[in-house]
C-alpha cells in the first residue's frame, strides 16, 4: 500500500472503510476500500483466499464502463490480510442522500436498472460467472456531478465475487432496488405505470431465472418515454432531492370565479325554491275573523357576497345545501299542519 497516500476516511462501517487517497504511480485522487469479508471482527482471508482475490482483482482492471468505478489495483493487507481494492474516485453524492427519504422519477429509475445490468454482463464476462456484481443499496449508488460527466456510477462489490452474499447475486436484487426507489414495495402496481417500469417488473418476478441479457433486452420494450430527463444531481449543502429527483403531480388547483358563480347559482334556486313554497303555505292558510289574510313570510335576503363566497370551500357548499333542505321541510310542515283560530283581544275598560 505504499503505492497510495492516505488523504482522508470518506465512509466507514461494519462492512469497511472507504478512504480518499492520493497515487503517488499515477499522480490521481483514488477511492481505496478496505473491507472486511467477515465482519469486523472475523479476521481477513487465508492464503489459498488471498491468492484467489488477487487473481479476480487482476481480470478487473480491463473492465471499462462509465457507469462503474475502474479498478486500478487490487491486494491483501501483508499485516492483518485484510483485501482491498483501489478504484476510480468520482466526484458527485449517494443517491440515498441526494434523494432524501424521497422517490425517483421512473424514466430515471428504469435508465439506472439498465446501466446496472450492463456493468454486470461486462463484469460476468470476466469473472465466467453470470451475477448482478455491482452494489444496489442505494446509499453504495453515486450520482455524479456536473463536472465529473457521469449518471448513476456503481460499486463492484467485492463481497460477492468472494462468495459472500450469495442471495444479492440474483436478478432480485435488481428488482427490489426498482421498487424501492419508485416506492412501490408491498404495493399493486399496473403494467403500465411508471412508462411501463411496472409491467417490466412484474415480469421479471414471473421469470425470477431469466438472464441478464434477457432483462436488459426486455427492459426497452415495456419502456414509452422517449426523452430521459438527467440524474438529480448532487449539492455541497444539506442533502435534498435536486432538479427534480421526483415530478410530483400536483391537484388541479379550482378557480375561485368558478367556485363563487356556482355558489351564486345554488343560492339563487334555494331562494327561489323558498319563496315559492313560502308563497303556496300562504295561500292555503284559511282567512282570520276580520277577514284579512295573514302576511306571508318574509323572503331572507339570500344575496351572495362575493368577496366572502370566493373563498368559502366545498364543505360549505355542502352546508348551505343543507341548510336551505331544512328551511324547505319546515315550510312544508307548516304547509299540512291545521290552522288555529286566533282568539280575539279580551276587552279592557278604560277609566
């Protein structure tokens, strides 16, 4: 490891440590990953291990791809025989945080899927064994920067092509990493949503021992968006979901002209609906003794307000409904109910 200049740690954790590291053979800024292939405490590789893991790093220093960090060296610690691989450094943010906690647009998600099975078939073709390869948690996917002229940049996880976690080699793993950023888990999803991501993922679950060549080919055929929108890219601030990571589709917004015009029209029928039936409970009232005829009941003045109206919202409309149905049975009631006569003044003696 004298080859490389420790500069700084950029990530660690139970399963390694990533540094930033300068190569002094070279004179570039590389990304060197130490791990540990039995956890933290498991110690590192036999000899008959070692050798096998500097055979593989070997084949991968001719693997190219703009979606995956080039290997430039790959050994076993002398000390503690701890592997490692130095690989390209890229300049950019996870994924996990430049989405932060939020969705990613399905024309971006189904551009990512494609790139991760076409760095696994290069990377199957020089390890002779047909796997997903790359890393797909979301917080060991890169998004590149601006300047750095890359997408989605994966890790080869050097886990795997030791045999550990054997179970995250299948195509799987490329369908768990879809739902996840599409926020579909557990969830029914239609063949055609997400410009057909769901019916692409539907199939692969049908056809869990396809090939990868088979679920690359596929992938284009249930895909309807002709135009790819870039990567969200990543930020030196805080990590928040950038230009746009997620197109969210917003409620058509209601006009308050056209709220206030239909609020005019359901009061004027009410008002005309009361009047009306104000005046036939009028009509059919019998005469009193003197033979005047009682006076009707006074119209409300149900005139809208347009300044208030404008801003009232559907549960008000709904109220007013209400309200003007019960005024109309009240009406009606008073319509059948029998008409008491009145009882005329007692007379009072004036002094």
């Amino acid at each position: 490891m004298s080859r490389f200049e420790i500069e700084d740690i950029v990530s660690q954790d139970k399963r390694g440590i990533v540094f930033r590291a300068h190569d002094l053979e070279r004179g570039h800024t590389v990304a060197l990953r130490r791990f540990f292939p039995f956890g933290q405490d498991g110690g590192g590789l036999m000899e008959d291990e070692a050798d096998a893991f500097r055979i593989a790093a070997h084949r991968l220093l001719g693997v190219t791809h703009p979606s995956l960090r080039s290997v430039f060296s790959g050994a076993v610690d002398p000390i503690d025989k701890m592997p490692y691989i130095v690989a390209e450094w890229v300049d950019g943010a996870k994924l996990d945080d430049v989405l932060a906690g939020e969705n990613l647009d399905p024309r971006l998600i189904i551009q990512l899927l494609r790139l991760a099975l076409e760095v696994s078939l290069s990377l199957s073709e020089i390890l002779r064994e047909e796997a997903v390869w790359v890393e797909t948690e979301t917080d060991s996917i890169f998004v590149g920067s601006e300047e750095s002229g890359k997408s989605f940049v994966f890790w080869l996880s050097p886990y795997k092509w030791l045999g550990a976690e054997f179970g995250s080699r299948k195509l799987a793993a490329i369908v768990d990493l879809g739902e996840h950023l599409a926020g579909w888990k557990g969830k029914l999803i239609g063949v055609n949503a997400g410009h057909g991501l769901g019916g692409w993922l539907k199939w692969m679950k049908n056809n869990p021992d396809a090939s990868l060549a088979q679920a690359l080919e596929s992938l284009p055929t249930f895909t309807t968006a002709n135009e790819t929108p870039p990567p969200p890219k990543p930020s030196s601030a805080p990590p928040v979901a950038s230009e746009p990571a997620v197109i969210l589709k917003q409620p058509p917004s209601i006009s308050p002209i056209l709220i206030a015009a239909c609020l005019g029209l359901l009061l004027a029928v009410g008002g005309l609906a009361y009047f009306r039936i104000s005046a036939k409970a009028t009509s059919a009232s019998p005469q009193s003794e003197n033979g005047r005829i009682s006076p009707p009941l006074p119209v409300p003045d149900l005139t809208p307000q347009p300044t208030k109206e404008t801003e009232r919202k559907v549960s008000d409309v709904n109220a007013l409904a209400k309200k003007l149905a019960l005024e109309k049975e009240a009406a009606r009631a008073a319509a059948k109910a029998p008409a008491t006569p009145k009882t005329p003044p007692a007379a009072v003696d004036t002094p």
